[in-house]
C-alpha cells in the first residue's frame, strides 16, 4: 500500500495558477461604474450588513456561552 502526501510537485497546474484577488477586474470595473455615479452595492462575505443584513446577535452570544461557560457567571448575562 502506497500512500500519496499533497506538495506543490504532484499539485494540480490549475491550482497552482489560481490566484484570489480582492481586488480584481469585477471590484475594478465596479469602482469605474462607481465614480461615474452608478450606484454600486459591493456584496461579499464579509460584509453582509452593508446590505441591511442584521447581525446575528443572539446565535454567536449562544455560541460565545459554549465555548466558555465562565462567561455565565457575568451578571449581565441573563
């Protein structure tokens, strides 16, 4: 039985030409389309509340109590 490991000499050639750009042709163009006064919403997930998004308050307060459970002694927390 052989086993395979994961390096960059047997990685998928398209992987390795993959690039993440923040800042690529899409956000590019939009930032054009938004200096001459289109208006532009710029989604990603990130930032869900720049589109009026609540945030989840209660889950992570929940999650939060999980993780450290110390945080019930707190008086604030009811």
């Amino acid at each position: 039985m052989t086993s395979k490991s994961l390096d960059y000499e047997n990685l998928n050639e398209n992987v390795k030409k993959c690039q993440y750009a923040v800042r690529g042709e899409l956000y590019l163009r939009a930032s054009e389309l938004q200096k001459e006064g289109k208006k532009i919403i710029f989604t990603n997930v990130g930032n869900p509340h720049a589109l009026g998004q609540k945030p989840l308050t209660f889950p992570r307060q929940v999650v939060a109590l999980c993780q450290a459970p110390f945080l019930l002694d707190d008086p604030n927390v009811g």
